[in-house]
C-alpha cells in the first residue's frame, strides 16, 4: 500500500479503529474504500492537506433518540432510532430508514459511509445518510407498527427537511411504513413537502421507486456483461433475499431471459431447478408481503423446490450471483465456491453483502463484481428524481423513469470503468466505484475549506 506524506494507510486504519471502538462494519466500510483511495490520492496533495478522506470517515453527526411506543397489550415498549448524517457536500443528506433487531450506531454508520459515495456516483446532488431502529417490525400489528412509525418521527421531524435529509425505506421499511411516517411528518409540521421518499402514488410518490433498486442491479449486471461481449439470455442466476430487492432483481432477470435458481430469507434458501419464473415471483412477493410467510414455504407451494435450513445459496452452480439480503452474507469461503463454480459476474443488490476476504477474492479472480455501492444505488436514484418531481410538483410517466433509470445505471457503470478500468480491460469496480464516489466528494469538499 502506497505511503501518504502524512500517514500510510496502515496508521490510518489503525486511527480509524481506535476512534470507532466496537464497530467492525464500520471500520471495515472505511478499509474497503481507503485500499482504493490510498494509491489514488498518493501524488494529490490538496486531499491529504485538507484531510479529506479522515473528514468522509467522520460522520457530520449522530442523533440517538428513545423511541417509546405502546404494544397492542398495552406494555410500554422502549426502543432507540438514530440519523446518521455523513456528508452533505454536494446535497441533502439522503439514504434510507432501516428497521430491524441488528440496527446498532456501528451498521448505520456504515450505511451512511457508502450511501455518500453511492449518491455521488449517481450524478444527482445528494449527500449520504441512513437512519433506523433496533424495532423488529416480524410479528407485529399494522397498528404496533403504525404507532412506532408515529413515535419515531416525533422525534425525527425535527432533524429532516426537503433540503437538509430526505429519508426513503431499507431492510423492514417499505411503502406502508414511509405512510405512517409521511403522515406523522405533516400533521406535526403542517407541511406538505418531499421530506420523504418512497410515497405512494395518490401523494406524491415516484412510479418504479419499488422496482427501482433490483431493476437497477440487474442492469448494472447487464452492462458489465456486456463489456465481455455477453447479455443474459439463458443465464443461471441466484439471488439472495426475498424482500424488495431480491424480488425485483429475479423479476428483471426473468425479464431479460435469465433463469433465476434461488430466493432466501433469514431461515434459509430455497432452489427450484426448474427456475422462478414471474408468476412463482408475484406468489413470493404476496406471501412476504401481504401474507408476512417464511421463503420455506415456497417448497411446500411449488413441491420440485427444495428448502435449505439455515444455509445461504452461494453453492448452488450459476453463472451470475445477486446477493440481496443484508450486510455480510458472503464470506471469503462462498466467494471461492462461486469462483470455483464458474460464476462470471456478482451484482451486490444489498449494502456490503461480501465481506473484505470476499472482495478480496474477486479482485484476485477478475470476477465481473459490482460493489453495492454502484450496482444497488438505481434506487436512491429514482428517489433522486422524486425530489425533483415533488420539487417542481410535478410527475413524470412510467417510460420517461424507466428511461432514465437505464441512463443513469449506465452513466455509473461508465463511471466505475473510468477509474477502475486496468491494464489488459479487466475493470475493477470496487476502485472504480470508490475512486469516481470519493472524487466528486472530495473536490466539493475542497471548495468549502475547513469545514
Ligand atoms: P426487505 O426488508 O424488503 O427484505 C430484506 C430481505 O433480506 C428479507 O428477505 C430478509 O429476510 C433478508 N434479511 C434481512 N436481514 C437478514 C439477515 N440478517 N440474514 C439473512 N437474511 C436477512 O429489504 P430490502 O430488500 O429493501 O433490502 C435488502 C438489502 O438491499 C439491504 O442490504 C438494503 O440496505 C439494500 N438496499 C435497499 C434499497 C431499497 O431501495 N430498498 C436500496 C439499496 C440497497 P427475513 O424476512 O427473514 O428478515
Ligand atoms: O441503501 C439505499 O440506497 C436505500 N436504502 C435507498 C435510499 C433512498 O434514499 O432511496
């Protein structure tokens, strides 16, 4: 690793750990990014004088906050929310809102790292930041969840606005849940603005946000494919996950001519040999969703389908992998597998799904791999546009989004190919993705002075 004026990289993470105790996915979202970033900034003095990469690495701030809300048995439960806002150099801070049993400040903060360097790549002018709760929405009343949703933002309102943090959904928040919200924003702030994104259709909402995220993977996966002189006709995919990512990234996949092998959840992966093709996607999308069923069920629905307890799908053979779960779901391990079973590209439609031995893994083996950071940001994307919409109160049609979700997906990859593109053509997109992510921050940073 290159040695800065200032400090090598190794002082530099060892800084980054002693500032950041007990928060290993954090550090380990700086590590990915500073490996790149350190040959880059090597000959560029004004990034090291200015101590740019330590200020991206140094949350604009953290707001935790108690969240009481009350059970349907009338128990007074407690829990925490957070807002990490990152960095607001070329936008509002901008990223989604995560409700699950993991959320902890270390999984946020990480979030909000990589939402500042997915955001800028999209082009559109957003900063990053992430916010959530440890509340496990699994079990729940519509009314339980309605009544924390309420409770969360009575305290959130006054850290967001339609040009200072616009919150959107992740893992545990979807369409329902930015309802509750949205509202809960306007009756306490007599405001109808964009504060949220993520809305519904009748007051405000974007069309194709929902699909926006795995649609968007599956056309990263498609352009990097491309650039090998391939497209995805007859291809074997797995993907991991069954939520709003998973099942619109097998959707475009099917769409598009692939076969899709796997789905999972938290329980474990499903395998049809026979392919998940777009009916057996809309009964999997009605059972998570409307039904709130287990992905183990798919087996009993659809019986030449096998369920695997507790297992992830990486060693089932394909030629492209999607993994759209949650965060370190891929080790080094799986990452051979899927080398050693011939895999030609993975498109993360997660954040941070493959762990740094995992990354490390397909750099080494030239894979095709998109880090979540370029492949997943379609999303954040069209939540980009959105804001625009809300702001000229106004909205676009169906083929119009469709369109530039497309454009933008590709202006990305072109992005990821500028600086990771190496000797021989093989592009590396995990320095590409960081290089492009950091430099757009980085010079906007610079103009502001110390700040
Ligand atoms: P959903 O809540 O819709 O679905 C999450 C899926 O991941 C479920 O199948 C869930 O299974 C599974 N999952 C969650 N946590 C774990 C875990 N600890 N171990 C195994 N499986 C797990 O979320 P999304 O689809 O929106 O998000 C999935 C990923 O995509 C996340 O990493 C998110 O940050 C990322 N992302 C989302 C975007 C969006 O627009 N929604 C945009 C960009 C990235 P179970 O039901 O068992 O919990
Ligand atoms: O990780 C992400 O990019 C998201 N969860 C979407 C964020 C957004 O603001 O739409």
């Amino acid at each position: 690793m290159a040695v800065s004026d200032h400090v090598d990289f190794p002082t530099f993470m060892e800084g980054v750990k002693k500032r950041n105790p007990h928060q290993p996915e954090f550090v380990q979202a700086v590590q990915e990014v500073a490996e790149d970033i350190f040959d880059f900034i090597e000959d560029k003095e004004d990034y090291h004088s200015e101590q740019i990469l330590r200020r991206i690495a140094e949350p604009d701030r953290v707001v935790s906050f108690r969240v009481c809300w009350e059970d349907d048995n009338g128990n007074v439960r407690v829990q925490r929310g957070y807002r990490v806002q990152n960095n607001n150099a070329i936008g509002p801070y901008k990223g989604g809102i995560r409700f699950h049993p993991s959320v902890n400040e270390s999984v946020l903060k990480f979030l909000a790292f990589e939402q500042t360097f997915k955001n800028a790549l999209t082009g559109l002018p957003m900063g990053g930041g992430k916010g959530g709760s440890n509340f496990n929405p699994k079990g729940k009343s519509v009314r339980e969840i309605m009544r924390f949703c309420q409770s969360f933002m009575t305290e959130l309102y006054r850290h967001i606005g339609a040009d200072i943090d616009v919150p959107a959904g992740d893992i545990g928040v979807g369409g329902r849940e930015i309802g509750f919200m949205f509202g809960q924003y306007k009756r306490i702030t007599n405001e109808f603005t964009g504060v949220l994104t993520g809305k519904g259709m009748e007051y405000g909402g974007s069309m194709i946000r929902p699909e926006a995220t795995g649609y968007g993977a599956v056309y990263f996966l498609a352009n990097m494919l491309a650039t090998k002189g391939m497209d995805l006709t007859g291809k074997t995919a797995i993907i991991s996950g069954s939520g709003n990512v998973a099942t619109h990234a097998a959707e475009k996949i099917v769409q598009l001519g692939g076969k899709v092998l796997t789905l999972s959840d938290s329980g474990g992966f499903v395998h049809d040999p026979d392919g998940i093709d777009l009916e057996k996607i809309q009964w999997v999308k009605e059972h998570k969703t409307h039904r709130r069923g287990r992905i183990s069920e798919y087996a009993d629905a659809f019986p030449r389908a096998t369920f695997h307890e507790g297992k992830t799908p990486w060693g089932v053979p394909c030629d492209v992998a999607l993994p759209c779960a949650t965060q370190n779901e891929l080790l080094g391990a799986d990452a051979r597998t899927l080398v050693a079973n011939g895999c030609i590209a993975v498109s993360e439609g997660a954040n941070m799904p493959t762990d740094l031995d995992g990354v490390h893994v397909f750099k080494a083996a030239k894979t095709l791999y998109a880090p979540g950071k370029a492949s997943n940001a379609g999303g954040v994307a069209v939540s980009g546009l959105e804001m625009s919409q809300n702001s000229a109160r106004r909205s676009w049609k169906e083929e119009e989004l469709q369109q530039m979700l497309k454009d933008i997906m590709s202006g990305i990859h072109a992005r990821c190919a500028e600086y990771g593109t190496q000797d021989g053509g093989h592009i590396d997109y995990v320095k590409g993705a960081n290089i492009a992510g950091f430099k757009k921050v980085a010079d906007a940073m610079l103009a502001f002075g110390v700040v």
